[in-house]
C-alpha cells in the first residue's frame, strides 16, 4: 500500500468512527427522550434498565469522539511525515 492509498483509508477510517459517532450521539438522544418519557409512566423496568444503557451509549460517544480526535492527529502527522499536503509537480 503506498502512501497516497493508506492516507485514502485513514480518511475513510475516520468517515466510519465519525458515522460511530453520529450514531451513538442518535442512541443518546433517544435513550434520553424514553427517560423522560418514562417519568410519567413510572415503569419499574425502564427506571431500572435505562440509565444503564444511557451511561453505556454516552461512555461510547465520548471514546469514539476521542478516538477521532486522536485518529486524526495521526492522520495530519502521517500527511506532514510523508508531504502530502504539498501540492504535486505539474507534468
């Protein structure tokens, strides 16, 4: 794989933690609206499942959202290492 392709799959990569990410935040969301809507409700089952899955799905975003974050400062040192972002030679 030479240079140019494995900074195509970094790229790609870090489209895929981003989708990860989006997703988990959706999770999040609607985790939250089903706590709120369960206050009137007052299910017993739901009082005691759904904070689980609330800290589990939050806990995912935030180290998806870190391992972006990270990732990409690979990425940008990869593309600098390699000169990458330097423009090519006109033929």
């Amino acid at each position: 794989m030479d240079k140019r392709e494995k900074l195509n799959s970094m790229e790609k990569m870090i489209r895929e933690l981003n989708d990860i990410v989006n997703s988990q935040a959706s999770l999040l969301k609607k985790v939250a609206q089903l706590e709120a809507e369960n206050i009137n409700l007052g299910n017993y089952l739901l009082d005691q499942k759904l904070p689980g899955i609330h800290s589990n799905a939050d806990e995912t975003l935030n180290t998806a959202s870190q391992l972006v974050e990270e990732f990409t400062g690979v990425k940008n040192k990869f593309i600098k290492d390699n000169k990458l972002d330097e423009e090519p030679p006109v033929a």
